[in-house]
C-alpha cells in the first residue's frame, strides 16, 4: 500500500515509466519521517518485476527476491554519519555491472546530503552517462546541502504531506490514536510521529510538559531541565512553541506582547539549532528564561 498522502507522486513516476519518461536520476526532497524510503522501495520493486505490469506482481522471482531484501539489482547506500567515495564508488560499481534478473537496476541513496564533496564528484559520471534501465534515487531532507552540479542533473521531486487529515485517517487505519499535541506538532512528519506514539520510552512529552510546570511552579531550575533534556532539545523547543502558541489564544490583550515577544524569541531560538557548533544547552536555557519572564508579566 502507497502511503496516503504518497499517491499522487507514485502515480506521477508510474505514468512516466509507462510512457519511458522516467528520468534515470531522481532527488526526492522532503523532510523525515513523510515517507521517501518507502516509496523508493515501493517503485523499485516495480521497475525489478518480471512482469509486463505497471505494479509489481508479488510473485515473480525478481519480487520475490526483493520481499525477502536480496535482490541482486536493488542497492542501498544508507550512511551512519557521512557517505565517502569509496561508498559510490562501490554502489556504482555494483551498478555498472551487468543485471543479474535481467531487469532494471536501482541504485537507493538515502541521506543523500551527507556525501563529501569528492564522492559526489564520483557519483557524477554515473549521472552523466546514463545506462539503459538504470535509476538512481536519492533522497535527502536537506536540499541546500546538495552540490548544484548534482541536483543539476536530476530530476527534483518534493514529498510534502498535503492535509493533516489525511494522518489522522492514516493513524486511526493503524489502530493508533493520535495524541493532539503531538499531531499538531508532527502530522507533516507521519512516519516519525507513528514512531512516537507506538513505542511509549520515545515519547518524552508528557515528561517535557511535566517538568516544565516543575519550572513554571519554582520546583525545578531552568538549568536542570536543560541538563535533563540536553539529547532532545529540538524536540523540546518544538514542544516550547506549541505551548506559547496556545498559551497566546487563551491571554487577553494586555498579556499577548509578552507572549508574543517570547513567541519570537523561540522562533529565533530554534532557528539558530539548526547552525553547526551551536550550543544547545544553552539555547534551550535561553528559551526558558524567555517564556518564564513572559509568564511572570502575564
Ligand atoms: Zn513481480
């Protein structure tokens, strides 16, 4: 089954396949946890089919092989912390070689921001010099950080999640149900938020919300919720935000600048996570004392 909010992009790579439009190079754009993996993983197991079918049949040996994660022709770069040279150089390689099912060839790289500037400089011959039915995919939530000689020569897909509804319907065919903090807060991200709420030790909210009453209430210092939450500070200050936001419907007048300040200062704040070498810490010490003196003035 193609993720809901998935469909329409599938169906678009279909149709160009079926018309041998299907460009051999395609960046898939879209933050984690929408679901870019599965949707290579989906179509790739289409293009490797046996069959003479636009889906693939489940039956095949080629489908077969690609149910049980070992087909010959599906290659997966899936890099811990950076993607080196010799990591293409070996996909391609692999790629370059003849197809063992006589199909096509997929070639999956995930994460596809974190290749070193000289392997995606060694990826680029692959993507010059196109060889029938072979396809490349890469993925990545950070399209900036691509080389413009790399995206230049692939087709750019995004991947977005159109309507919250859409999740919610999703979750609730899932057999879970949604915590609406936590929607509000992830339903653009539907695969990381089902990750949330199925495993309970993952879901650090209510401890969050806890802990910062324990704040608001004198009983806790801003310093040792830091320390405590040091790990998921970003998970923290998207919590923060989602608080003031509704903090700031239920103030009257008088008390929204405060808020509002606050507001922006978070927003700032949560820019700035996103740097190299920030200090976290003490970013999210910095966000605290803002909302605590914006509470004290409301
Ligand atoms: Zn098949």
């Amino acid at each position: 089954m193609v993720l809901p909010w998935l469909v329409e992009t599938y169906s678009q790579l279909t149709t160009s396949r079926n018309n041998n439009t299907l460009h051999h190079a395609i960046i898939l754009h879209g933050k984690e946890g929408v679901g870019k993996q599965l949707l290579v993983e989906q179509f790739a197991q289409d293009l490797l089919c046996q069959q003479d079918s636009s889906t693939a049949c489940g039956q095949c040996k080629s489908c077969q092989l690609f149910l049980a994660q070992s087909h010959p022709d599906f290659h997966k770069v899936v890099p811990e912390n950076q993607i080196g040279v010799d990591d293409i150089r070996a996909a391609t390689n692999r790629l370059n070689s003849a197809s063992h099912q006589m199909q096509a060839k997929v070639l999956m790289i995930t994460s596809a921001h974190k290749m070193t500037v000289a392997a995606a400089n060694s990826l680029l011959k692959t993507l010059e010099e196109p060889t029938a039915k072979t396809y490349l995919f890469l993925l990545t939530d950070k399209m900036d950080s691509l080389l413009p000689t790399i995206k230049s020569r692939c087709h750019k897909q995004n991947l977005g999640v159109a309507k919250r509804a859409l999740v919610e319907q999703w979750l609730q065919s899932e057999g879970i149900t949604a915590d609406p903090i936590l929607l509000d807060l992830y339903w653009y991200r539907p695969l990381y938020l089902k990750r949330l709420l199925s495993d309970p030790d993952a879901n650090q909210l209510k401890d969050i919300e806890q802990d910062f009453d324990s704040v608001l209430a004198g009983q806790l210092t801003t310093l040792a919720f830091t320390d405590k939450y040091l790990e998921c500070v970003d998970l923290c200050l998207e919590w923060l935000q989602l608080y003031f936001s509704e903090q700031m419907k239920g103030c009257d007048v008088q008390n929204q600048d405060a808020h509002w300040e606050a507001h922006i200062q978070l927003t700032q704040l949560s820019r700035q996570l996103a740097l190299p070498g920030v200090n976290k810490s003490l970013l999210l010490n910095q966000a605290l004392s803002a909302l605590l003196e914006a509470v004290k003035q409301s």
